[in-house]
C-alpha cells in the first residue's frame, strides 16, 4: 500500500473512531449484553474505503489481499461473510461519516452546486428483471447521455464545483429527477438551515416551473438550458463547462471507482456498496485538502 493511501486509512480511521466516541448512536444499534465485535466500526469503514480505492469488487479477494497485506493496521480482519453482513448494517453509519467529512471541507460553504444523475445498473437479463430482490424498485431506464437502456437503479448527486457530494439518493429510474431533486432539498435538515443564494446548475430534464418557484422560495437560483420557445435563460455560458464537471464525477465514480460493478444483488446491499464508493470519493476530497492536493478530486495519490 503506498503513502497516500497509508495516511488515508491512519486519518479517517482517527476521525471516525473520535466521531462515534463523542455520538455513539451514529453506529448501529448493537444488543445491551453480548459479544463485541472484533472489528470496530472505525476499522470497518475504514477497511470499506481502501477496498473502494484499490479497485477491489469481490469482497473475498479483497480480504485475502487485506491479510497479505494490510494486517500491520488491521490486526483482526474478519471472513467475508461477516464483512458483507457488517458493511449492509452500516449504511446509515457511512452517510453520517460522509456529511461529517464534507462539512469539514471548505467547498461545502460553495454557493454554486450542480446536480445530475446517473444509471446504476443492477442486472441484464430478463430473468434477473422478473427474479431479483430488488425487482419493484429498480426498473428499466434509458440514459440520454450514454443512449442506452439498463436495468437497475438512478443515482442522484448534488455536488460543488469541485466534486464534493453534497446529497445523493438512489431511486427508481421511474422517478421524475425533479421529484427526487425537490426531496433530496426538503427532507435534508442539515441544508435548509444553510440555503440562501445558491445557485443550483442542472440540465433541461429540471425544467418546471413549479420546480423553479419552489427552489426560489428557498433561496435558490435554477440555471438550466432553455427549451425551445423560451427565452434565453442567465447563465446560459456556464451550462457547458459546469455540465461537463458534474459528467466527470459520474466518471470518477464508475471509472476509478467501480460504481457499476458494485456487486449488490439486493437492496441493503447496492445502497451499503454504493455509499461505500461515495464516502470513499469524499474521503479522498476532503483528505485532499487537508493535505495540500492541487486537485481535491484526484485520486492518484491513493494509487490510481
């Protein structure tokens, strides 16, 4: 394992294991009496995010690296299916984690963000369609930008200029992303307490006006393409390069982190091994940034 990544998993083990210190009750619910666990929740996030990092997709070939090689950190690593099941119980406990790291980074105060989605694919064939667990909430979707159908699921992210997720939900590719966008705003309590004067960029498929109006009443400012018949829009000139910024995240996460190969066949497990690559990527940024990185986005210092 090289340096960067090294102080990596020293920094974020530190920082989680001070977090559930001071609030246990961001870990999962654990019975009063009983055997505790081996493996700390500290250690576990922060075996999740070097799996993510070092492009590891089957959980027992990455254990069998991590004995080789990762046991002078980790003096207890656990079978794979006592990974799998602590990583699917600790989905609330990673999107805790990752809104504690994003605040802590600068870029969260940005008064621009950017929202997208994109398609995560949980199955091709036609028996997986009629047979998976997750058959009901995933569905078939096309995606305008890759101009293919999949089957599966839609991540949703909100995100700053420099790649920081804000929010991000995982929804049926079903769902209206102006819905989704409108609930990521609303039911997030963290952010209505810091809205006012932001500017959100997105692509046409949020035109509403109805949408417009209620993002104005919360203080922020739709920029997004003009359809045909409307007027020219402001902000107009910045649609193209802020729209490519919000593609290259989507990019980050599939290319370098693996989001579509993500392994999950049911719903605990596609949202733990999602959340898995999104505080990872958030990790890495606010990481980045504590340590001088001219990128707070790249990933090359942990070995990509």
């Amino acid at each position: 394992m090289n340096a960067g990544l090294d102080a990596l998993a020293t920094a974020i083990y530190v920082t989680v294991d001070d977090m559930l210190a001071a609030d246990p009750a961001l870990g999962p619910e654990r019975p009063a009496v009983g055997i505790a666990p081996q493996l700390s929740d500290a250690e576990l996030l922060t075996l999740a995010v070097l799996q993510a990092l070092l492009g590891y997709t089957n959980e027992a070939r990455f254990l069998r690296y991590a004995n080789e090689h990762l046991r002078a950190l980790f003096p207890y690593l656990p079978k794979r299916p006592a990974y799998n099941k602590r990583l699917r119980r600790s989905a609330q406990m990673m999107a805790a984690v990752m809104r504690a790291l994003a605040s802590a980074c600068s870029a969260w105060w940005d008064d621009l963000w950017l929202a997208g989605s994109t398609p995560v694919e949980c199955g091709r064939s036609r028996e997986t369609a009629k047979r998976s667990d997750l058959a009901g909430w995933a569905s078939y979707g096309y995606c305008a930008s890759h101009s293919r159908w999949s089957w599966g699921l839609r991540l949703h992210v909100i995100a700053t200029p420099s790649g920081l997720p804000i929010a991000f939900a995982l929804a049926s590719p079903k769902e209206d992303e102006r819905d989704v966008l409108w609930h990521l705003l609303l039911t997030d309590p963290a952010l209505a307490t810091r809205l006012g004067g932001q500017v959100l960029v997105a692509d046409k498929g949020y035109r509403s006006s109805e949408l417009e109006k209620l993002l104005a009443e919360m203080g922020i400012t739709l920029v997004r393409p003009a359809m045909a018949g409307e007027p020219e829009r402001p902000g107009r000139q910045f649609l193209k390069p802020f729209r490519q910024i919000i593609e290259s995240v989507n990019q980050t996460l599939k290319a370098q982190l693996d989001l579509e190969r993500h392994g999950g066949r049911t719903p605990a497990g596609v949202i733990a091994r999602v959340w898995q690559r999104m505080l990872a990527l958030t990790a890495a940024i606010w990481h980045n940034q504590n340590t001088g990185e001219p990128v707070l986005r790249s990933l090359v210092p942990y070995d990509h």
